[in-house]
C-alpha cells in the first residue's frame, strides 16, 4: 500500500515554477504548494480538508468548483472570536495560515480508493507589507542623504546613510518574511499530514459541522466564565 501511494504521488507531483522576479530572487517567493496522495474518495477529502482549515486555520470556503476549492481568512469578528477560544483551548495551538489571502485545494482522483492532493497558499500581500516596511528605512537612509547634499557636503558622502539603511532595510523585509513563509509551508504541509493520518475512508461522516457563531461566542463567554470562577475560588 504504501509503495503504492509512493507511486501514485510522483507520478502526479506538481512543480512549482522558479523564482522569476525580483522580490522571489531578493525577498522569497509568496506561492507556496505542498502535495501528498491520500486515501478516500474527492469528496469525503475534501470534507475533511473543509473541516480542518476552518477549526485550525480560520479558514472558510471561498468557492467550490469540482476538484478545485479556495478559501479566505473568516470575517475578523468570526476569527477574533475563534483565537479567543483558542486561549482556553491548549490543544488547538495558533494557527500557521492566518497570513494567507487565499489558499487553494486541488483534488485529482487516481487508482480507487487514492487521491492527489494539492495545497497552494498566496501570501503576495504579506511580503508587500514586509517589502513596505524595509522601503520605509531605505527611503529614511536617502533623506537623510537629502539633508547631507543640501547642507553643501559632497554628494559621495550621500550614500554613508542611505547604504546601511537600505542594508538593514532589506534583512529586515527578508528576515521577517522568511519566518512567515516558513510558518505558512508548514501549515500546508500539517493539514495533509491530517488527511493521511485520519484517511476520509468509505463510510465515514463526510460532512463539515456546521457550527454556528452564536455558539462559537456562547463558547468563549462559557470559557471566560469558568476560568473567572476558578480564579475567585483560589
């Protein structure tokens, strides 16, 4: 079986393409795919896929079409409210892909039984911000580059604050990216790990939960009140 699912998975593998612009080669890419074949019919994956992104990464579906799904971040009121549960529930832990705009599921049926799954998270806007914040000290260094050629000094001299400041600027957009796309490939590759160690087999429940926001908040408010409790008793 599983040189089986070994097969099935190269010969489906997705590549992604190379870093082609500027801020890929500079800063890091912002597409990230992670793959695996599972076990279980397309749409009982997908069920289950549906279920983890919303109760572990705040993620609700965006569009349904075959094989292909897309999810967005849930309204901020909604996700406030689920990382306030998350407080009082240790075993849920943060999630890895609240910094994704958009997350993509590919669902490619193969031999019976087997399916290939493909996981593309898109954190352009987060690097944007990041590549923001670095500008944001190169632009500062060539102000005061500025200030130097304005005050009559040699405008070789102009590049001593610009230089470093453009420097610190990009390990800081780099550095701080870095750690979000780290973060970000992981949670893909943690919901597959899911998929393949609880396989949507024939049989199961293959529906989401649909849990209603009122009941997330009555949750929380149910949460507050005992941890309150506890602490007035002690």
């Amino acid at each position: 079986q599983h040189l089986q699912q070994a097969l099935l998975e190269e010969r489906a593998r997705v590549m992604l393409p190379a870093p082609a612009g500027m801020l890929d080669r500079w800063i890091a890419p912002a597409d990230f795919v992670a793959q695996r074949v599972v076990q279980g019919a397309p749409e009982a994956v997908g069920a289950a896929l549906t279920q983890w992104l919303s109760n572990r990464e705040n993620l609700v579906v965006q569009r349904a079409s075959g094989a292909r799904i897309t999810f967005e971040p849930m309204e901020s009121f909604a996700r406030g409210m689920r990382r306030l549960g998350a407080v009082f529930d240790g075993s849920r832990g943060k999630p890895y892909l609240d910094k994704a705009e958009l997350v993509t599921a590919v669902i490619t049926p193969l031999e019976a039984g087997f399916c290939h799954v493909a996981l593309a998270a898109s954190l352009r806007r987060t690097r944007a911000s990041h590549v923001a914040g670095g500008g944001s000290l190169a632009f500062t260094g060539a102000v005061a580059g500025g200030v130097v050629v304005l005050a009559g000094v040699t405008p070789l001299l102009a590049l001593l604050p610009f230089v470093p400041m453009a420097m610190i600027g990009w390990v800081v957009a780099r550095g701080g990216f870095r750690g979000v796309a780290h973060r970000a490939q992981m949670g893909l590759e943690r919901a597959l790990d899911e998929l393949e160690r609880r396989p949507a087999l024939p049989g199961e429940r293959s529906g989401v939960p649909k849990a209603s926001l009122a009941r997330g908040v009555g949750q929380v408010v149910r949460d507050i009140t005992q941890e309150v409790r506890k602490a007035l008793e002690e």
